[in-house]
C-alpha cells in the first residue's frame, strides 16, 4: 500500500500487570485508576498471525513493555494457539525480541527473525513441538522480509547492503561524511538452502545486485524464478518509480516485467505459474493512495485488469488454491476487512469474508485458504486470536492475553453518523465518559487521525498510547474521533476531497460532529479541545488560528509550515501533490492552509509535543509554532523526546506524553 499514513503506528506494547483479576473501581481512589503507566505496564499486544498450512495450529506475537530501571523499550515473543482453542502456550523465551513468525511449507518448522545473536535480526528456526530454536543465517546485515520457498529447500530474503570495508574505515577515521543523494545502501535479495539437521549458519547467496531497491517479493511455483517489486532509490518519496522484475532463484539477469509508469507493487504467482497478479495505480502515482488488480498472462503479457474494490486500495495476500480467486485486505469504513476478488476481469464483484463487528488485523490463510485466522478487537475487546471458516465466516475467539488488565467496565463507545456542511455523511467512533448520565454535559476532546488518510476504528478503548482513552473518559471527558473527508476506508473520492483544502472542509466536517453533540445537550460548549499526531498536529495547530471554541490544543508532531515542511521533510513530494503545486508556484495557497501564517489571532494554550528524530515532520515545525505562540503571549509549552521518530516508541516516553496532555487538560478544562 503506497499511501502515506502520517501518523505512525503507536507500539501498545506492555508490561504484564501484577494483577491476577479485574480490580474493582469501589476499591481504588479513582486518580489511581486507568493511569497511563499502568495502562503501558500492563498491557499485552497481540500481533499478527501465521497459521500453520494445515490449519491446525496458529502463531502470533505478544508484545510488552519494559519500564524498570534502564530500560525503555518493549520485549516481544511468540506463541502458538491450536485453532480448536484446546492447548495455548509461548513458543520463544528470553531478554531479545523474537517476531515474524513462518511456516515452513510441510508445516513441520517455525522460523522467525531475531537479534538475539547480536548483529542485527537474522532468521532462526524452531521444531514447535520440541527444541530449542537455531540460527539458519549469519548475514552482514540485518534481515528484512523473507519467504520459503514452496518446495520448503530454501529461505529467500531481502536485507540492505552491509557496510563495505572502505566505508567501514571511513567511519572508524571519522571520514564519514555524508553527500546528499550519494553512496546509497539499497535493499537487495538473498537466498540460501535450509538444512534442518545442520549445526551451523547457512551459505548465503546473493540473488539480486545493482542501484535498485527492492521491497516485496514472490517464489514462482516451482521455485526457478523470483518476482519482485523495485524502486530506482532508497526512502519512501521513491515508491511512484517502483516497477516489476524477475530473476533466476540462484541468481543472474534481472528481467523488467512490468512497468507501466507508476507505482506497480506486490508480484503474486498463480498456483499454476501461469498469471502474475500485482497491484498498480496504472501509471498515475498520487500520495492520497489509488490501486487496482492487475493480472498479466506471463505467456503472451497481455493484462487484465479486475474488478472495483471498496477503497480503490487493495492489499493482496494470497491467491485460491484453484486459481479461481485473488485474496486481499482493504481498509472498509471503520473495519479492516478480507476480501475476494474473482479473476474475471473488471465486471467481477467482489465477496467480502470478514463480516463482524469491530476491526481485524494480521490475517493469515490455511494452504487451502479455508480457514482464516487473524487478530480482533472491539470497543470493548482487547486484541486476540480468533479463527473463522473461510466460506462461511463465524469467529471463534482462541486467546484472552489481557485476561485480568480491565480496573473498571470499559467506556461506553459507537460509531455515530451525521451531516457535514455540504451534506457529506461523516462517519466517527464516539467514546463517552465512563460516568455517563443522560441529561448532563461533558467537556469533549476532538481527536484528529494522522494521515490524513488514516482512519478511526471500532478499536479498543482502554489501549494505552500517547492518548489513553479510557483514561480521558474516566476523567469525564467525551471524545470525538471523526474519519472527515480525505479519510481511508471510503473509496477514491471521499479521500481526494481535501485536495487543496487541508484545513477547510475537513476542519467543518470536524466541527458539525461537535455542534451535533452540542445540540443534543451531552456536551458543554464552553470545555472543548483537540488533540492529534501528525496530520492530527497539523490540525491542532491550524484549527486554533480559525476558532476559538477550543479551550485547549495539543499538537503532537504536527505540521505548521507547509513551505518550510516540503523542503525538510523526507517526502518533500508528499505536500506539492496535496496542493497541486509546488509553494514557489502558489505562495498564497500554501500560506493559507499554513498555522504558522495565521497565527496572530491565536488564543487557545497550546502543548507541543514532538520526536527529535522525526524526520516525517521535522522537529523545527514544533519550534516554529512554539515560538510564535511564545512571542504572541499565548500560554504554551514544548517537550521532545530524544531517539524517537515519527512515534513515540518508548514505553516511558509514552507515559509522559500521556500524563502532560492530562495535566495540560486539568489546567485549561476542568479548571475552566
């Protein structure tokens, strides 16, 4: 998926929480109660899945903090669940990471990749049912993405070029100047032979090698030939030049496939060898996001393109056993669902598998795609394994990881409906406080996605992050979380409607869900404020300088220069195609929509919030809003956090994020 989701995913990875049972609200002073450090230290993130190809059994990742003394960081490892539910256990152990869970193809082994040998992550295999793991590779580098082959003989892998030995001497001499542009490390594959009796590393071969970079890759059925998508350079502003290749298994001429102009991405062999399926936005690469399938006929190379998805943004994942069918993953309103498309050309229709309350993530597919197993949520249900027939979908829920974690009931939450200002129906989760009573009024917090095409999800109330929601409800607060136009999940025209309008449109459709609740008396008018990360930074930012209804902003690495953002940022691409222009050719239109241009009228105190590592949106857009505001008079202050890019990823950094917005909300809310 070639779309930019400004706003990085937060890591809810916790620590596992002293509790053995929920804990009573009646028992705890209520200041106690949902605090983001026991939100972080206690919870368990489940993350995606693998089934094995007979479907019997399914390995997943669950992911917790470490907070004590030094550390700040989160340990993850896998575990295994049978898909009847009858016997659960954790599969790796120890103080480094293990993920990326793979089947071997018989079903036989699990590998995954971890740095527990000490030079990056490398990929390791484990006899699930007896043994300790063993590291099949020894790389140089750090391994990427890697798939078995379908004969289950050998690991293919992608990883970027190690250090040569000059550059390694340059850095040893500090020579090790950098030019712009120059002396690139591209992501290249690799291959070697799975020995699982063998008692040492593999021999790595290399597959691919020149001044391209590779991202996604696929094994053709019998194993001679790797299809494989590339980019002319490194780094995210590169994906509209990415095209499609081959090259022999064991190495030798690459071959351009496919290249229509664009972003083509994702090659994806028949069971048979004789079809390609792929996704391409057919030769027309806009950031706002566009794909379809596309399926080339490897004998003759004519192409047929298939049938409309719901968001024009399909992830494919595997094909049919038969061939009859493509699976894919697509962002569909507030879920995320599975899909499949008929390969029948455009007239097909496609089937929706996944039809469920709440949100779904991480799916994977038996070796005859009957079952399907995936990790769910919902308003009030924490993230676990569940597994579903695929031809008639009705999930059974395997894991309760979080079992214990609840101190109270979870907020009330629904996705509530309206009418924007130009009769546009908006769609947004609606969290209320936990104290709810009919007839009162709440202050309410506007929380704004990332993106901007981001989406808000039936996820999980009490899943802690930089925004513990549960713990803003516990607290009395509604939250709002409207997907405004230019939101994912529905369809092409609904998220190229803030084209040239970030700020505008979108802030209305913000403001109608606001007035609405307003109007049905559960919202005081006179406690709002807004928050957001990323795009949401952006319009915590902006929206302050076109109202003073909200009491309160908290930009979190938001953007408030569109002209200085286009020419520090690592995707000095992404803004000129939002604006249809670059800021030299129409000054006055990225002015407009800049907060840092509109700033004189600013009342509203605002928390600045930013990475120092971020180079999505560069710490000096924090610094260019807070020393206005500081200069204007207008109450606010500014923390960073060093090593952190785009997202806060350390758990301790997240506490305190958290606990300022909190405070920062108990100064110009609840006192007000």
């Amino acid at each position: 998926m070639k779309k930019l989701l400004f706003l990085t995913t937060l890591f809810f990875y916790c620590l596992t929480g002293p509790l053995a049972g929920p804990v009573l609200a009646q028992e705890n002073n209520s200041d106690e109660l949902w605090t983001p450090e026991y939100m972080v230290e206690n919870f368990k993130n489940v993350g995606g899945t693998a089934i094995s190809p007979d479907g019997e059994w399914i390995a997943f990742t669950v992911s917790e903090s470490r907070t004590e003394g030094e550390r700040s960081d989160y340990l993850t490892h896998i575990h295994l669940v049978h898909s009847d539910g009858t016997r659960q256990f954790q599969l790796t152990r120890g103080d480094v990471s293990a993920g990326n869970p793979r089947w071997s193809p018989d079903g036989h082994y699990l590998t995954f990749t971890s740095a527990r040998g000490g030079d990056g992550n490398q990929v390791w295999m484990i006899d699930p049912f007896g043994g300790e793991a063993w590291q099949l590779t020894e790389a140089e580098g750090s391994v990427g993405r890697y798939h078995w082959s379908n004969s289950g003989s050998r690991i293919a892998f992608t990883m970027v070029d190690p250090l040569c030995e000059e550059q390694r001497r340059r850095q040893r001499e500090r020579e090790d100047v950098n030019v712009v542009d120059e002396d690139l490390r591209y992501s290249h594959i690799y291959m070697f032979e799975v020995d699982p009796q063998g008692n040492k590393p593999a021999e790595i071969q290399r597959v691919t090698e020149g001044e391209f970079h590779v991202g996604n890759f696929d094994w053709s059925p019998d194993d001679q030939t790797i299809a494989f998508d590339h980019q002319d350079r490194p780094g995210l502003e590169h994906w509209p030049t990415t095209s499609i290749s081959t090259v022999p298994s064991d190495g030798g001429e690459v071959a351009e496939l496919i290249n229509l102009g664009g972003g083509d991405t994702n090659p994806l062999y028949s069971p048979d060898g004789n079809y390609l399926a792929f996704t391409t936005d057919n030769g027309n690469p806009r950031w706002p996001g566009y794909d379809v399938i596309m399926v080339l006929d490897l004998s003759d190379r004519s192409m047929i393109q298939l049938g409309k998805t719901h968001d024009d943004e399909p992830s494919m994942m595997k094909w049919s056993p038969d061939g009859s069918e493509i699976f894919y993953v697509e962002l569909h309103r507030t879920s995320v669902d599975l899909f499949a498309m008929p390969v029948t050309g455009e007239d097909a229709q496609h089937r929706q598998i996944t039809d469920a309350p709440g949100r779904f993530s991480g799916f994977s597919l038996s070796g005859d795609a009957s079952l399907v197993a995936a990790v769910h949520q919902d308003f009030d249900k924490a993230p676990d394994v569940i597994v579903s027939n695929v031809a008639s979908f009705n999930p059974t829920r395997l894991t309760d990881i979080n079992a214990g974690y609840e101190q109270t009931e979870i907020a009330r939450a629904e996705v509530i409906r309206y009418e924007s200002f130009d009769g546009t129906t908006i769609e947004a989760p609606l969290i209320y406080p936990l104290d709810y009573e009919e007839g009162k009024q709440y202050p309410v917090l506007l929380h704004v996605h990332g993106g901007p095409t981001g989406v808000f999800g039936e996820t999980y109330v009490a899943l802690p992050g930089v925004y513990p929601l549960q713990k803003f409800a516990a607290e009395g607060y509604f939250i709002l979380r409207p997907n405004f136009r230019g939101s994912g999940g529905y369809g092409e025209d609904f998220r190229f409607a803030n084209l040239s309008d970030w700020g505008y449109g979108d802030l209305e459709d913000m403001k109608a869900g606001l007035d609405k609740l307003i109007e049905e008396g559960k919202v005081d008018p006179d406690r709002q404020a807004i928050m957001g990360w990323s795009y949401g930074g952006f319009m915590s930012s902006f929206a302050i300088t076109q109202t003073d209804r909200f009491k309160a902003s908290m930009m979190g690495a938001g953007v408030s220069n569109l002209i200085s953002m286009t020419g520090t940022s690592d995707i000095p691409g992404f803004l000129p195609a939002y604006f249809e222009s670059e800021y030299w050719e129409n000054y006055e239109r990225h002015m407009r929509h800049s907060a840092i241009f509109n700033v004189e009228n600013v009342t509203t105190p605002t928390l600045i919030l930013h990475p120092e590592e971020d180079v999505r949106v560069p710490i000096s857009q924090g610094h260019e809003m807070y020393v206005a505001l500081k200069r204007l008079g207008v109450d606010t202050k500014m923390v960073t956090y060093p090593r952190q890019p785009h997202g806060i990823r350390e758990p301790k950094f997240t506490i305190d994020a958290a606990e300022r917005q909190l405070d920062w909300l108990k100064q110009y809310i609840e006192q007000n």
